[in-house]
C-alpha cells in the first residue's frame, strides 16, 4: 500500500524526506549533546533512527489526512500516537537495561 502512494506522488515523499532530514539535522545534534547514554551508539545510527521516526509521524498525519478523518479524531490520535512513541521510548532508552517483559520502571 505505501509502494503505491509512493509511486503516485514521489515528488511529495521526496518533500517529507528531506523535511525529516531537516528536522533532524538540528535535532540530533542537541540530542546527543544533551543525553549521555546515546553516546554508546554511533551518531550516524542515532540520527537515521531518529530520522525514521519523524518521517514516520509524516507518514501518519499525512495518512489521516487522506483519510478525512474528522476533526477532533484526527488530533487524538496523532497525540495518541505521540504519547505512545513517547512513552516507548522513555522505556526502551532510558530504562533499556532492564528486562524486556519488566515494566514496573
């Protein structure tokens, strides 16, 4: 399905990557200047994982706009989604080293 919509309209999937490209270009700096443990991992790893994840939230809201969902749905859940990815990643970068099943953190 998303070969698809790529396929259709390349140029505006050009655009969302290079606008997440951009986000991350400031962002990831700051991020790894900020956070100790994300000097563990390689900054080129760093910035494309957090490129995938704005590119992926591009994705979504552009999906839900094709979609025409209605308005008060439309912002739960992208902040639906925000908090989720938030919350996941609080788990698994700050409490990394604990147990996988162990959410009691």
């Amino acid at each position: 399905m998303i070969g698809r919509a790529i396929a259709r309209n390349w140029q505006l999937e050009a655009l969302l990557l290079a606008l997440s490209g951009i986000e991350i270009c400031w962002f990831a700096p700051l991020f790894l200047a900020i956070t100790r443990s994300a000097r563990v991992y390689p900054p080129l790893l760093v910035g494309v994982v957090l490129w995938l994840m704005v590119w992926a939230m591009m994705r979504l809201a552009r999906f839900l706009a094709e979609r025409q969902i209605a308005s008060p749905i439309y912002e739960l859940s992208v902040a639906g989604v925000v908090v989720l990815t938030s919350l996941l990643g609080i788990r698994f970068y700050v409490y990394r080293t604990l147990p996988l099943r162990d959410w009691s953190c």
